[in-house]
C-alpha cells in the first residue's frame, strides 16, 4: 500500500526510480562514502553528488541519525517504499486468479504442513482502480490436520526441508515449501504486497473483502466489510500511511555543494582519481586532498597552518592540498590553498563567487606555477564544475533560462601565481565540462578578478 511514484518527476535530473534507488542505496549503511561508490543509480560520483545534496535539502535523509535504521526520514521513507510501475488492472485480476489456481492446487496435491485457510483482498484492485501498483493480500493458514501427531508431521517437515535448495538456511527452508506452493517458483512484482498472515490487515484496519474460504470449498466472492472480523480497528502501533512528498522544483537556489563529494567523504580527504571520473583524466590526480575541520590529521605529514584557523565546513570554505607522498616524500612540491565560494540569484544570472587565497608550501618554500599549483586549479575546476552541474538541475527543473557566471578572485594568491591560476581554472572547467544538459539559454562564464 505504498505511494505511486510519478513518471515524468525528476529531482537534480535524476527520475524517481533512480533516487528511490539511490535512497535505498543510502538506507543500507548511512554513509556517504559508501554512496559515492555505488553505481546503481548514478553514471559518475559528480552526479551522485548532486542527487545527494537534493535529498539533504528536500530532507529525505538524515545524516545525523542515531542508527543507520533512521537515516531516511519519513518523506525518504515514502520514496523508498514507492512503486514505479502502474499495471491495468485486468492484468492484475489475472495474476490474483493464477494466485488463487495455486493455493486450491497446494491444499488440494501437494501436503503442505499449513494449508490456506482464508484470502483477504484489500487495497487498490478491491476497488477497482484502472491502474494498480501491487495486489495487496492477506494469506491466512492453519495447520493440515493430516499432521496431526509429531511422527507424521516430522517426517513431512524432513521431506520438504530435503526439496529446499542447499544455499538456503534451515529457518528458510522451512517455509521454503509454502511460499512456493502460494507464490510459484518466480513471486509476481504484482504480489509484493501479499502477505502470509492477517496481523498487518488487522492492526491497518482498513476494507477488505474475502476471496477465498477453504471451509466454503474455495473462492468465494464476499461483500467488502469495513474492517478484518478480527481487526478492533486501526492499531495505535501502525504509524500514518505514508504521503508523497511534495516534489514540485524548489524555488531557492541551491547552495554550493559540500566539496568533500570529491573524495567521497574519506576522513583523511584523499581523492582517488580513478574512482573519481568516468574517463581517464591526470587533474585532479593522486596526492590531491580535500581538507575540513572534520578531517582526520594524523594521515597527513604535512598540516597547513591555514586550517587551524577553522571554519572549513566543506560548502563555503575549504582546503584544498597537494603532496604526493610517494614520488615527493620530503614535500618539496606539496601546496595548498583556501577556497570560499558564494552563490547569488540574480535578475539575469547566478553567480557563483569564486575567493582563492591563503596559499601556501611547507618550510616556506616560495611559490611558483608548477604542477602542484595544477592540481590544485584541477580541484578547484572540479569542485566549480560541481555546482555548476547543480544549478542547472535546477534552472532545468525549474525552467528559468538563466547564465551561470563565475567570478575567480586570486586577489589574495602571490603575485607568482595570481593570474596563472584563474587562466589554468577556465582551461580545465572547459575540459571537465558538466555532465548536465543544460538549457540552451543557460550557460556559464568565468570572470577572473
């Protein structure tokens, strides 16, 4: 009895399929590591990225849960347990009597241990609806009085547990048998919400109609009564049915994305070029670190004095490092810089504010345009080509044409490198390229100051 996820909603480019996915992805351990790796629901990392910072600010998950078990809120939670497929409902009606034509065929050939006594129908088809997501059962069994004493019913109980595939633990095996008997050998997506026993329909409370009584001989066709006969009405333990969210586009424009997405959250801000891109690139290469206050320091051999500052909360402000610690042990080539970004929603615009400064290299080196200073550009390109990406989700859904500007400050990197790391930055945002389909009227500049 879930909600029905709509077709043609998406959510930061992503269909409802994928993000009831990428929400189930999420519920398994509540780590944004493991998220970033997956890939389920999201061709790169940048995109997952994106879709992840959607469901934080549409609330659908909950990073600070206690337990991995709370991590979707209840919006998350309706998503997750949604359906995508709508069938007509004379497919629905046929999968019900193919359903029915088993149990008769179970009770009747093949010695279950429990036959089926009773079938409640509640739900979308007891209504009639055209379209349905899944048939929503209630299978009641009792035990098969031709198993009445312990000799007999042990041996039938050893015979089925022996038909039961091997790979199958011995609690599975015992009910192995049953569920075939009632479900086939594949289970019917339309039957996922049929369920051995009455007890959900009870504590629901809700209409339901009987189409199947052993007592009577088998399929009958009741009349719908309001609520199971051993239902006292709505169980105050069953929570409120879950509601869809609303989905409509948000009309705020969003914030720049946590930058730690590049390295998938790690909590030493490693980034692995390989697990980072879809295709073989060099920049952002190995040695390049994405640092915050949260960030682990004892992997590091190199701290840069920037960061005991604080305030690197990954969105506005953070560190970004070079120190290849394989090839350049002593950090003759290590580097780092401070990134603040801003965005504003202006009449004709968005501008993402772009402030580099506070660079820096270990013993007071001076600083000079060399490959460290690349991969730090590279991260920065990366960490831009993020929001842009995100914004135009957003223009996308929201269908407003808008140009996206970025305006590079360097006012605060020495005169060695000022105007070389705005002009390396637009070299590799062109090559990076946001995976977006952007409208035709919205695009991006880069204005470095």
């Amino acid at each position: 009895m879930g909600v029905n996820l709509p077709r043609d909603t998406t959510l930061a480019g992503f269909r409802l399929t994928q993000v009831k996915q990428a929400l189930k992805v999420y519920a398994r351990t509540g780590q944004e590591e493991n998220f970033f790796e997956a890939k389920s629901f999201a061709p790169s990392r940048l995109e997952a990225a994106a879709l992840y910072e959607e469901m934080l600010e549409r609330k659908l998950i909950d990073p600070e849960a206690v337990s991995h078990e709370h991590h979707l809120t209840e919006a998350g939670l309706a998503i997750a347990g949604g359906k995508t497929r709508r069938s007509p409902l004379r497919t629905a009606r046929r999968v019900l009597d193919d359903l029915l034509a088993r149990i008769e065929h179970m009770n009747e050939q093949s010695a279950p241990l429990n036959l089926v006594e009773r079938v409640w129908l509640f739900g979308s088809v007891m209504r009639g609806q055209a379209t349905v997501g899944d048939i929503d059962l209630a299978i009641e069994t009792a035990h098969n009085p031709a198993f009445d004493d312990d000799a007999s019913h042990s041996t039938r109980l050893r015979e089925l547990v022996d038909q039961a595939p091997d790979h199958l633990l011995f609690l599975q095996k015992l009910y192995w048998h049953e569920e075939r008997g009632i479900f086939g050998k594949r289970r019917h997506p339309l039957l996922a919400g049929a369920h051995i026993g009455s007890g959900e329909l009870q504590r629901l409370g809700v209409p339901c109609q009987l189409i199947f009584d052993r007592s009577r001989g088998g399929r009958v066709d009741d009349e719908v009564i309001p609520r199971h006969p051993d239902s006292p009405g709505r169980s105050n333990e069953m929570s409120a049915p879950r509601e869809l969210p609303d989905l409509t586009p948000l009309s705020s424009v969003p914030r720049p994305m946590d930058a730690r997405w590049m390295s998938a959250h790690k909590i030493d801000g490693s980034i692995s070029p390989h697990r980072l891109f879809t295709e073989r690139r060099t920049v952002p290469g190995s040695g390049s670190y994405v640092m915050t206050d949260d960030t682990e320091l004892r992997w590091h051999d190199w701290c840069p004095a920037s960061l005991k500052t604080g305030g690197y909360d990954g969105v506005s402000k953070v560190l970004l490092k070079y120190q290849e610690t394989w090839s350049d042990p002593k950090g003759r080539d290590a580097a780092s810089m401070v990134l603040r970004r801003e965005i504003r929603d202006l009449e004709t615009e968005i501008e993402l504010r772009v402030e580099l400064s506070n660079f820096e290299r270990p013993r007071r080196l001076k600083p000079r345009p060399d490959r460290a200073l690349v991969h730090l550009c590279g991260m920065a390109a990366m960490i831009m080509c993020g929001d842009i990406h995100r914004q135009t989700m957003r223009l996308n859904e929201r269908q407003v044409h808008k140009m996206i500007v970025i305006d590079v400050d360097t006012s605060g990197l020495p005169d060695e490198i000022r105007e070389t790391a705005p002009v390396w930055i637009k070299s590799l945002l062109e090559e990076l390229a946001p995976p977006a389909s952007s409208n035709e009227d919205s695009h991006s500049e880069v204005e470095p100051t």
